[in-house]
C-alpha cells in the first residue's frame, strides 16, 4: 500500500509540473508584449518611454532574462505559492482568483451534485427497468446528453425557463435562483457520462458468477444491485469522475460566459482575451492541481472498494 501510495503522489506531481511547464512555453511564444500590457495597465505609453527607460522597466519586472532564467524564477515562486501581480488589476495574482473562486466553487459543487443524482439514478433505473422500450429509452439518453454541446444546453434552458416561462433568471448572480440554470447546464453533460458508464458497468456486473450465485439464493434485483453490482461497477465511474472534476475550470469559462456569472471561468476568457499571462498561468496551474488532487483521491479510494488494486 506505501508503494502504491507513493507512486500515486509521485506521478501526481509530475502532471503538476508537466502542466506548468507546458502552459508558460505556450503563453512565453504568444504573440505579445508583457512589458507594454504592465505599463498601459498603469496609463504610461511604451512608446514614450527612452530605450534607458525601457532597459530599466524590463529589469524591474524581471524581463531582461532568458526565457529560461524566467521559467525558473516563475516556478520557485509559484512552489511558494507566488505567482506574481495581475498585469491588468495590478494586484496579486492568488488575491484576483481568490476573489472569483467562491462563484466558481458554489456553481461547481452544485452541478457536480445535480450530475451524481441525476447520473446514478438514471443508471441505476435503466439497469433495474424490464420493460424493453422503456429500457432502450433509458439507456440511449445518456448517449444523447453527451452528444449535446454546453452552450447549446445552456442557451436552450434561457429560452426555455427564463424567456418563455420566465421560472429564473436569465443572467447574473445576485440571488440563489440565478444558480439553477448555470448548475443544470454544467450538471447534464456531466450526468449523462456517469449515466452511460455507469449502466454499461452494472450490465456487465450482473453477467458476473458472484451475482448469479447471490441471485439462485433467492436475492431480489434490488439487493443484487446494491449489496453486490453497485460496488464493483463503481470503479469505472469513480475514474470518469475524477476526469470531470478536472475540466470544471473548462464548463465554467462557457456557463459562467453564457449567464453572466463572475467566477474563475470568467476570469480566464477576460485574462486571455487581456493576455493577462501571469492570472492565465495561476489559474491553469491551480486548475490542474485541483484536477490532479481528486485524482489522487480517487486513486486512494480504489484500494477501498478493490484491495486487489493495491
């Protein structure tokens, strides 16, 4: 188990870094300059400034070194949790995040738990239905959600409940009802995956030896699926949504777009769009631990519900 855990934490910090570093090569080559966002952030034209003066602004906000020289002291600082200044706020970049985060943290958890109930009970009614039509029809509509792109989603619930029957609003996040249409259209793409993986993996179980011992002692369907088929086809769907999880970041830039939420998937389509890179470096690598954390987490429950894992 010590093994097993070490190599999960060690190959949890390799995606880390590897995410890191990936994502300051790729805002490093884009097409800007960082010096000129910094000082039009503070109303001082670059073109104004003397080539002394440009050398000088350069020094000060650490732009004369090599790329690389600056790839290292971006990464001691970020280990230390310093990611530097917003080049737009002018303002630490953890304080700009923290800032948006709570929005983003709310909306997620909300639609993370409409998607487990909504995933779980649909796959769980397609597995125990008889009834043929009723049964194809249940497992085909996952198939169908996931097919469906997020915007879509969500600018079919606007008209919907928002401009025909006026139920929510539209946009914003001043009250609790702006909450539902966001979390719903975060929440469906994500309970149709647990649908689909889920119901193929409780098919596949009830083919198992184990199960069909249990049912010749006389086990309802019921029994069979909670003490024995959920347990073990729970693996599978434990992997996807640890995969979901981390590309909440992703389905919150388009939901909290669509609906006029301020939160950190806003945050980072107005970073890129202001080519603000250090907000744009914080927020994928804050994105990528928490994706590599409910990794980690998951991982450790396997051994859980499987020892044989470990």
């Amino acid at each position: 188990m010590a093994r097993y855990l070490a190599g999960r934490i060690a190959q949890a910090v390799l995606v880390l870094w590897a995410a890191f570093t990936v994502t300051f090569v790729i805002l490093y080559l884009l097409p800007s300059d960082p010096l000129a966002i910094i000082l039009g952030a503070n109303n001082v034209d670059i073109d104004s400034l003397t080539p002394d003066q440009l050398a000088a602004a350069k020094a000060a906000y650490g732009l004369d070194k090599s790329p690389f020289q600056q790839y290292v002291s971006v990464l001691s600082h970020a280990v230390r949790g310093d990611f530097g200044n917003s080049l737009v706020a002018n303002q630490s970049v953890l304080s700009v995040i923290a800032s948006h985060l709570p929005g983003t943290l709310v909306l997620s958890g909300l639609a993370l738990t409409f998607a487990v109930i909504v995933g779980v009970g649909l796959a769980v009614l397609a597995t125990y239905v008889q009834w043929g039509p009723a049964r194809w029809l249940l497992t085909r509509l996952p198939a169908a959600g996931v097919s469906v792109p997020l915007f879509w989603v969500g600018l079919i619930l606007i008209q919907v409940f928002a401009f025909t029957l006026g139920w929510f609003p539209a946009i914003g996040d001043s009250t609790p009802s702006t909450l539902v249409l966001p979390a719903v259209t975060m929440g469906l793409p994500t309970a149709a995956v647990i649908a689909q993986v889920l119901s193929r993996s409780l098919r596949d179980t009830f083919h198992e030896p184990y199960v069909t011992t249990a049912r010749a002692k006389g086990l309802s369907r019921v029994q069979l699926l909670v003490r024995h088929a959920f347990r073990n086809a729970a693996l599978p769907t434990l992997t996807i949504l640890g995969l979901i999880l981390g590309n909440t970041v992703s389905g919150a830039v388009v939901t909290e777009t669509i609906f006029s939420r301020n939160g950190v998937g806003r945050l980072a389509q107005e970073s890129v769009l202001n080519q603000d890179i250090p907000v744009v470096l914080g927020i994928v690598t804050l994105a990528a631990a928490s994706f590599v954390l409910v990794n980690l987490i998951v991982d450790l429950i396997y051994p859980l519900l499987d020892p044989r894992v470990a």
